[in-house]
C-alpha cells in the first residue's frame, strides 16, 4: 500500500449493518432520478444494449500508471464538429469543466457551465482532488442536454444508448434530457456531474444508494443572488425546487407506512431506482448523516479506508458504540423531515437511561431551542408516567416577544398540537440482533402541556421537546422544568392538564 494517497473519495456509510450493503455492490442505474410523482414509462437496461453503434473500449477510461504513482484515466471523449452541429440547432456551450452540448435556449444553456464549474471546487473541497492524469490536464466533462432526441441520434451523439428516459453517465460523459423546471434541470446536471466525477476513477463501487444519495446531495442547491451556489443544502420553504419533491416523497411514504429504516435505505436494491422514492430516501441519508454534528466527521473520513482493505473494520470500530442512538435519531428524523429541517438543534444528547421505578422522581430542564430531548429515563409496555411542567420561554423576537408556558399558544398550530406545547415521546429500543431496524410504527408521541399523565406502548427512551416547526428553533430562548414519576390506574389515553 502506498504511504501516501493522493486523492480521498468517499466511502459509503453501512456501520449499523454487521453485513449486507457494506459488502454487496451494484451497477450504476442508468436513469437519474425522475422527479417526484413523475411517472417512469419504461427502465433504462442496467447495462448498454448491443448496438451496431455501441461504445467501444478505447472510449472508455483506461488507468496509467508509473511506481508511486497514480494517474486519473485519460480523457479520451469524442470531438464534435461544432458548426456542423450548430447549423442544425445543437449549440457548444463549454467552461473549464464541462463541454455542454444541447438544442434548448441559448439564454438558459448559456448559465449551466458556470454552475458545472462551481461544483467541481465543492466536490475537491469534500472528496479532495482526483489524481493528475500524464498530460496534466484539467478533469472536464462532456454532457449533452437533450430536447430533441431523434436530432441528437441522427448526428451520431448517443452512440450504443438505448432511449434515454432521463439520463445516463459513462465515465466523464453524461445525456440528460430538458426537464420542465429551471430548477430541476439545474439538478439533475449536477447529479450526472457528480456521477461523472466521483465514478471516474476505476474500482469505486460501493452500494447503489450511496452513490445515487450522494449525487443528489450535491444536486441539492441554491442560488445566491450574485450568482453562486450552495450545494448540499436542506431546501427550505422560500426555495423554488420545483420539480425536486424528494422531501414530499418521504412525508408519503412515512404516512402510508413505507418509510424506511437504516437497513431497508442501505438495502434498497437496483431496480429501485427506476422510481423516485428511492432517490428520495438516499438523499435524506446522506443529507442526516453528512450535517449531524455527531456523525458527520465519520461520514466524510472513512473514504480513506476505500482501497486499504480496512474500511468495513475501520467503520464498524469507528461507530459500534453509538449505533443504537444513530438508529433512534434517524427514526425521528424520517418522521419529522421538513424544509429547513435543523438537524443541528435537533441532535439529541443521549444519557445514561434508568428504568423508570416506583422510587423515582425526577426534575429537569428541557430547552425551547433544542429538538426531542433525552432526560435519561426508559419505559416499558404498560406503565403509567405522570409528567408537570413549569416555566415560561419565548418562541419568537419578530414582530414582538412571543411568550409561551408548556401549554402552548392556541393561536398557531403545529402536527396539530399548539405551539409551545409540552410534548413527550417514547422510542422503542433497537434490538440488540440488529440496531438500525428501528421502525415509524415503535415511536410513541404523546402531548403534555402543563401536566399529564400517559400510559407506555412501547418499551424505549423517554424524549421531550416544547413544540414548534423544525425550522424555527434557532431563535427560541427560555426552558421549563418537568417532572416525571410513575403513574398509577391511569387509561391508555394521555391525560393532559
């Protein structure tokens, strides 16, 4: 093994698996990712059909290399007569790392490069720089944005592709078809960019949802009003994603009983991809474990392990004492994931648990500002706790002090419940066998207000929070003070005061 790398790529996340996705890998689905409630007509092949126009070798990436040296494959893309292709409507728009070829509006193709180019520094940024290649030149790639298919066939541009759905990439080259939203289109260029450009390099083939999670991370951004982006960004609700809807995708799923849990995403299997939900649950993944300030360091870092033969070892070592907590936290998250979801406020600060006893009576401070909150106590099936709260905290400045107590302000409303509201939360206990199959159907959400008392579905953890969206606790000041002791005779209803 080398003593030195000189390049880090991204590793996929499977540390809550003993096996299953860290060990199985996929081919690349050849369709990015339809977009939500879109329907998909037909799959793209997971593989080139035979074609007298098929790709040949030479067109794909060969690896050159020298003793301690590592070079990126050559660059060996086809030339294309441009005014050839410009007499017939197909324009060459080209930046310093891509060469974009495409019939739609000069006006609009004329802004995609610039943002091509802005990605390539966010990837170097979060992967580091691929290797040179022999001649020293700059990565670029060649996509091609399609309105009119048959025109691009006829000029010999989608050689050995079978009808192209939405999209297809192949080592630094990629097609794509006009989307009808100016932001999707934006998105999906840089899905396929960021295919292209973490799949260049020979021999990175972890699962297909972290690939595919990943690219549609990076395809999440927005526009500054000076005309750079933010890329891996949580939309929020002023964003205009039209076209996206990954996050409303999720909120289905979660309401008909199909949300996934940490398995179920990491063994979502190929063929998944040919529907959009797929791409959603991926994303939101990557997105939870790229920005919790836990577990986004680990995420990042064990790209490093990739070819060393130590990455499975390294990733069970690196989170086998906080896998049940993980499985908790993404639980909450797919239940509860919404524009500008705060995952920072929401990370939950995990205690020491005790069973809840006969002897017990506890007082502590949960905070307006934080998400669910672990006061260190565990319930099981059947018991009764009793809960007071006392305090007074503040939910907004704008446009004057808005003053709440643990029964909330019934003017506004949250998952129906007022905001402000006191409410308690038990989450069932992942099972020793198999720590992330924490499932929707073992969280138990209960209101408080003042003083309640409620009866245990589920044996978990005892979790707190005061209510209000998850994109507005940033600005919330203040706490209260709740009390918890066993209950006695109390109905299986809560009981809130």
């Amino acid at each position: 093994m080398r003593d030195v790398i000189p390049y880090r790529l991204v590793a996929l996340l499977i540390i809550f698996l003993s096996a299953g996705c860290g060990s199985q890998s996929a081919p690349m689905p050849t369709s990015p990712p339809p977009s939500a409630g879109q329907a998909v007509a037909a799959h793209e092949p997971p593989m080139l059909e035979d074609s007298s126009e098929e790709l040949t070798e030479t067109e794909l990436p060969v690896v050159a290399s020298e003793p301690d040296v590592l070079y990126r494959p050559d660059d060996q893309r086809p030339m294309h007569d441009r005014d050839q292709l410009a007499s017939v409507g197909i324009h060459c728009y080209e930046s310093k790392r891509i060469r974009l070829y495409t019939d739609i509006e000069p006006d609009i193709a004329r802004t995609l490069p610039p943002l091509v180019d802005q990605l390539y520094d966010a990837l170097v940024e979060y992967f580091g720089p691929l290797p040179p290649d022999r001649q020293r030149t700059e990565f670029q790639v060649t996509g091609y944005l399609i309105r009119d298919e048959e025109l691009f066939r006829e000029q010999s541009l989608m050689q050995g592709l079978p009808i192209l759905y939405h999209g297809k990439h192949v080592a630094n080259r990629f097609w794509m078809r006009e989307q009808q939203h100016d932001y999707y289109r934006r998105h999906l260029l840089l899905h396929e960019c960021t295919h292209c450009w973490m799949t260049f390099m020979p021999g990175m083939v972890p699962p297909v949802w972290y690939m595919e999670g990943m690219a549609e991370h990076f395809g999440t951004h927005r526009l500054r009003d000076d005309g750079t982006a933010e890329f891996r960004i949580m939309p929020t609700k002023e964003d205009d994603m039209e076209g996206w809807g990954r996050i409303e995708s999720i909120r289905a799923d979660y309401a008909a009983g199909r949300a996934l849990t940490l398995n179920g995403v990491c063994e979502l299997p190929h063929d998944a991809f040919f529907q959009p939900q797929a791409y959603a649950w991926s994303w939101a993944l990557c997105h939870f474990l790229d920005s919790h300030p836990r577990y986004h360091k680990r995420f990042r870092e064990l790209g490093q392990h990739l070819y060393d033969g130590q990455f499975t070892s390294e990733l069970r070592e690196a989170f086998a004492a906080d896998q049940r907590e993980l499985a908790t936290e993404w639980t909450l998250f797919e239940s509860q994931v919404q524009p500008d979801y705060d995952t920072q406020s929401a990370a939950i600060d995990f205690q020491a648990g005790r069973l809840l006893s006969e002897e017990q009576s506890q007082t502590v401070t949960i905070s307006a500002n934080r998400g669910w909150q672990d006061i260190g106590v565990r319930v099981e099936p059947g018991m009764d706790v009793e809960v007071t709260a006392t305090g007074c905290f503040t939910l907004a400045d704008n446009p004057k002090p808005w003053v709440s107590e643990p029964q909330g302000i019934s003017v506004r409303y949250f998952q129906g419940q007022p905001l402000g509201k006191l409410m308690a939360c038990v989450v069932a206990d992942p099972s020793e066998a198999a720590p992330a199959t924490v499932g929707p159907h073992e969280l138990q959400t209960i209101p408080i207000g003042r003083n309640g008392t409620f009866r245990a579905a589920v044996a978990g953890r005892l979790l707190f929070r005061l209510n209000d969206t998850w994109d507005a606790l940033r600005d919330n000041t203040g706490s209260v003070e709740i009390t918890t002791r066993p209950g006695h005779g109390v109905a299986d209803r809560v009981v809130p005061r």
